[in-house]
C-alpha cells in the first residue's frame, strides 16, 4: 500500500457513536477526494464501523486510530483495517504494531520520541497533539537534525492552519476532524460533509 502519508493531504479523524452512519460517512469523504479514514477506537461502535467501512466503501482505505495496546491492534486487524495510528508509543505497542504487518503511525510529541522511533527503524510518525505540542515552528526545528522522519501532525489543526503544515517538507498530510462538524453528522448532512472534504483535499502545500 502507498505510504498512509501519501494518500490524501488530509485524513479524517472519525469518531462515531452510531454504526449506521459508518458507511454514508465514509462514502460522503471519499466522494469528496478524502479515501484515507483514521476511525478512532473511543466509542463502542468503532471496530463494527471499521467492518463496515471495510466491506461496503470500495474505494475508502479505513483504519483505527488510538490505537493504544496490543489488544487494540489485534482488534483493529480483525476488523478490517489498513492502517493503525497511536496518539503514542511504547515498546510493546511498536512491537505489536510492526508485527501487524500494517502501515502504522506511532504518536510522539518530542525530539527523543522521534529519536528513538528513528532508531527502530521507524521514520513515519504522527505528531500529537500538533498545535499544543509546539505546531509548525517545533515540526520546522525537527527538520533540521532528523530529515529522515515524516509526520502527519494532528490535534488541533484546521482548515485556515493546515496549509501551514503542509508546507513543511517534513509534512506528507495532517489529520484533522474539521469536515466532520458534529451538527452534520447528527443531521445526517452527507452531502455538507462531502463539500467539507473536498474542500479539505484540495489543499496543497
């Protein structure tokens, strides 16, 4: 699979409390441009939305985000995802995730994270949370001693803020949860999501 970096400049941060709206959800983003679907596993509906996702959005690449134990990873796989996330890392996480067989996104917010991540073997990283971890200007100093690692920063970003962050050359997307306004999905505004997103995929560094 084409790096989870590289897919769509931005990927939706989902999160959902109702199975139902799984696939029109999904289907609003990839229509809009958006194929690149990070679910966050924070509700008791999220590995059954993955399994939706999964079977009836052909052209949907989902995955499970907050993904925080091996058990979580495990769960992610069974379900259908293409890509895991993790606001974090540890040692048995990384192992776990690495062991999936699946493109990952391990969280850090520090230079020694980075650090140790690079050592691992590991040079795609999301950046968590973005904004209150130092936004732009801290990702900008990471790109001077360690150029190797590439990140997707989330937390925070939006649409009048994301194309700062894709300027970086460190940058391949961010991850955001803005085309997803809450009234929508409550309403049921599929086609507001889809405008949001294509609005979204359009941006370019």
């Amino acid at each position: 699979m084409t790096s989870v970096l590289d897919l769509a400049p931005v990927v939706p941060v989902v999160v959902l409390d109702d199975v139902a709206d799984a696939v029109p959800l999904a289907r609003a983003l990839v229509a809009g441009g958006l194929p690149a679907i990070e679910v966050t596993l924070r509700t008791p509906a999220a590995l059954d939305s993955i399994r939706a996702i999964a079977a009836e959005v052909p052209g949907a690449v989902v995955g499970a985000g907050t993904v925080i134990s091996p058990a979580g990873v495990a769960d992610a796989v069974a379900a259908g995802s293409r890509f895991l996330v993790s606001p974090g890392w540890t040692d048995g996480l990384l192992d776990a995730m690495k062991a999936s067989g699946l493109p990952f996104l391990p969280g850090v917010s520090t230079t020694s994270e980075v650090v140790a991540l690079l050592e691992r073997g590991v040079s795609e990283m999301k950046f968590f949370p973005a904004e209150a971890a130092g936004g732009t200007a801290y990702l900008k100093s990471l790109g001077g001693p360690l150029p190797q690692a590439r990140f997707c920063p989330t937390g925070g970003i939006s649409l009048a803020s994301a194309p700062s962050y894709l300027a970086l050359g460190n940058v391949g997307c961010v991850g955001g949860t803005w085309m997803l306004p809450g009234d929508a999905i409550a309403s049921k505004d599929w086609a507001r999501v889809e405008t949001l997103a294509r609005e979204a995929a359009a941006l370019r560094g």
